[in-house]
C-alpha cells in the first residue's frame, strides 16, 4: 500500500468517525426528545380525561365514552385510556373495545404517583395516580408523527454518513496527491543525485512549512556531502602530489647514480639527499595515518582528569629541547578560582601533540622566534591562547586552514605539508573544545585553543 492510499485512507477513517459520532448523536439526542416529547402528550391527555371524568361523573349518571367525546376530542393516534379504582375494577374505558392487558404495578406507582414505559410496539403508556380521587389513570398512545420523523432523520443521516464518506475519500486521495508532489520531488531528486551532480537543489518556496523544512534539509545535507567529497578529493590529490614529489626526486636520483660513475663522496651526497626525502615521506605519512586514527576515535567519558598547567609546562619544556632557538612566554590572565578551573577530561598524549603542533607553527611562522601563551579560566571552560609576531592569514585563507594539505601565502617558502592544523581540530574536537584563530593589529597572530573544565558556576 503506498503512502498516498494509507494517507488517504487514514483520513478518510477520522473523517467517518467524526460522521458516525456525530449522526448517532443527532439520531439519539432527537429520539430521546421526542419519546419525552410524547410522553408529555400522554401525560397531559391522562390528566385532561381524569378531569372531565370527575367533572361529569354522579352518581346517579354513568360516564360514557360520548360524554366525554362531547367536550373532549381524541388527541392520540391509537389512543387508549383507562381508569381503574383502587381495586382494580375498571370505572371508565376509551374506546370501548379497548382491552386493558397491561398489569398495574400499583406498589410502586403509589411511590411516585407515576409510571412510563414503552412496549414493544413502541407504544407509549403513562399510569398516573390521583390521591384526591385515589384512581388510576392509564393513558397509552403510538406517535406515528414522530416516530415517521424519526424514520426519515435516520435515513438522511445515512445519506449524509455514505455521501460524506465517499466525498471525503475521494477529496482526501486528491488533497494527498496534491500534498505529497513536493516529496514526490524530493525523491525523484534523491535518485538523480549522485557525485556528479551534488550542485544541483530542490526548489524551496517561501511557506514555512514541513515539505519546505524538508527541501531545505536536503539542500543542507548536499550541500555538506559536496563539500566532504571535494574535500576527499582535494585530500586525496594532495596526498598524491605529496608523495609524488619526494619519490620522483628519489627516482631521479638513483638513475642520475646508476647512469654514471660517481665518487665516493657524491655516492655519500645521493645517500644524504635520499634520506632526507625518505623522512619528508615518513613524516607526511606519519601525518596521514594520525588523521586517520583520529578520524575514529571517540570521546571516552571515562577519559582521566589532566591539569592543563601541567601539560603546558610539560609542553614547552618539549618545545624548548626541539627547537633550538625558541623563546616562550607563559602567563595567566589572573589567578585561578580554583584547581577545579584547571582541570580538563581528555587524552594528555593528544592534547600535547595538539599543543606541540600549535607551538611548532607559531615558531616556525614568526619573524623573531618568540611564542607567546596565555591560560585563561573561565566559568565551565578553559582558553590556551598561543600568539607569535608574523603574517597575518587573509579573511579567504580563514575558511580553509583546518583543510588538510592547505597552505596560506605565508607558508610559501616553509617546508611542510598543510596538515598540522587539521590534526589539531581533530583532536580539539575529539574533546569536545573548539580552536579558533584572530589576527589582532597588523602583525599579531593568535591562535586558542578552548576546552571544558571542572569549575562550578
């Protein structure tokens, strides 16, 4: 059953829910009205013979059907009416030839002083009983008016519940197959859509609507699959590059030694240069398998308690002992509140590889070889902020540093492969922290790194 049909289906039960509810309810609610309806009439005729009754009745003078026919005429169809003494016997009877086969239950009309119901010819009977006369007045009558009514309400209501069933399915499967064209649409698109042609976008009207929610979800989620693929593909190209250069000029440097004589010591020279290409080659595939190892890991809530100080002093004593000629500040904004401030959930071995990479470019990239780095803590949160003097990146270069192999203008005559800023987003993320970058002044780089911490607000 497709989605149209149980749409269509669904709605079209509510709707004859709504119209069965509804039409029992009129068709109830009017026979209810009219049953007391009628029995009002009954009720009224028995009290209105009782009274002629006594007012003609002598003793000397019997009461006859004529004299009350005289001054009272016959108000019900198929009337009936009789009334009985106090032991039964039957004083007055209309008409004549009425038979009275209906048993008094005189204990407990004597309770209430009277008594209806309805038998099974739907005949309508009221027994009343007059203290001042101590009678028994029993009045029955058949409602053939209303009754007939009755019968002509129930078979319009049955029209109206089929009629307005069929409407309503029929309006239902169309109001659904106008509905669903923009999911209709959408799935088309969801077929067309391949590799090739991520570019393309469902049209998303001005209504606020959940179709429009949808298309523009999709738009979204494309527009996001285009960019991871051109990602991969640029990630790829540039990982292929990488690789292609070192091997091409290791290539070319064992046929330049196998095409000629070379001297022990130009042996030792290709030795030296396909070394160095070999560890450029081992560094950048050290490089890739990180980001591939960080790509699956998760965050652990069971990760230790790490003191960022620690690290960080940890961090530049490294850093110190790497790179022959660093000078590093380090400073806090202002005391910290607490040790709780300081401290962070994560994985020491990756946030100082994070740190060292942040470090190593802020070295590497300033024009006096001074890095420096600056705690600040905060309410649930703790900011490393690490700034050099140098060139600063252009608001374009902004979007693509965390893209693996990019490199600004900058880093034109610096050797290096564009992936240690991916690396250190991975692993901030991995963390639940967030790296971000601002250039303050004309020549002032800073870059932070802002992770949670233990403090209580």
């Amino acid at each position: 059953m497709n989605i149209k049909l149980r749409f269509a289906l669904l709605f079209t039960s509510f709707v004859a829910i709504i119209l069965l509810t509804s039409a029992t309810a009129i068709y109830l609610l009017y026979s209810s009205y009219r049953s007391e309806d009628y029995y009002n009439r009954v009720n009224f005729e028995a009290n209105e013979v009782h009274r002629i009754f006594n007012e003609i009745r002598k003793p000397d003078r019997e009461v006859t059907v004529d004299l009350v026919k005289d001054v009272h005429d016959k108000a019900l169809y198929n009337e009936e009416l009789f009334i009985e003494d106090s032991l039964g016997n039957t004083l007055f009877k209309m008409p004549d030839t009425a038979q009275n086969n209906v048993e008094i239950p005189r204990e407990q009309i004597l309770k209430k002083n009277e008594y209806e119901f309805t038998d099974d010819q739907q005949v309508q009977h009221v027994i009343l009983y007059k203290p001042d006369t101590k009678l028994f007045v029993h009045a029955s009558g058949y409602d053939r008016s209303g009754l007939g009514k009755q019968r002509t309400l129930q078979l319009i209501l049955l029209v109206v519940f089929f009629g307005g069933l069929l409407l309503t399915a029929v309006m239902s499967f169309l109001f659904v197959q106008q509905a669903i064209k923009p999911i209709l649409r959408l799935s088309l698109q969801m077929q067309r859509t391949n590799e090739q042609n991520l570019s393309d976008r469902i049209e998303v009207k001005p209504a606020n609507d959940e179709i429009n929610a949808i298309a523009r979800n999709f738009n979204a989620m494309l527009e996001r699959l285009r960019k991871a693929f051109e990602s991969q593909k640029s990630f790829v190209q540039h990982a292929s590059h990488e690789l292609r250069t070192p091997l091409s000029v290791m290539l070319s440097q064992t046929e330049a030694a196998l095409n000629r004589s070379c001297t022990e010591e130009e042996y030792k020279l290709i030795l030296e240069s396909l070394k160095e290409e070999q560890q450029h080659m081992v560094q950048l595939t050290n490089s890739l398998l990180a980001i591939s190892q960080y790509e699956s890991l998760e965050y652990m809530a069971d990760w230790p308690q790490i003191r960022i100080d620690e690290l960080l002093y940890e961090t530049i004593a490294m850093s110190k002992r790497m790179y022959p000629g660093i000078r590093i500040s380090f400073a806090f904004e202002q005391p910290p509140a607490s040790d709780a401030s300081l401290t962070v959930r994560g994985n020491d071995t990756l946030l100082r590889s994070a740190l060292m990479n942040l470090i190593k470019n802020a070295f590497k990239y300033s024009v006096d070889q001074q890095v420096n780095m600056l705690l600040i803590t905060r309410v649930h949160e703790v900011e490393i902020s690490i700034e050099n003097r140098g060139p600063q990146l252009t608001p374009s270069e902004l979007e693509k540093i965390m893209i693996p192999f990019f490199r600004g203008e900058n880093a034109a005559n610096k050797k290096g492969f564009g992936l240690g800023l991916s690396i250190v987003d991975r692993i901030v993320s991995l963390h639940k922290g967030r790296v971000s970058y601002r250039p303050v002044g004309e020549d002032r780089n800073v870059f932070s790194i802002i992770l949670r911490n233990f403090q209580e607000s």
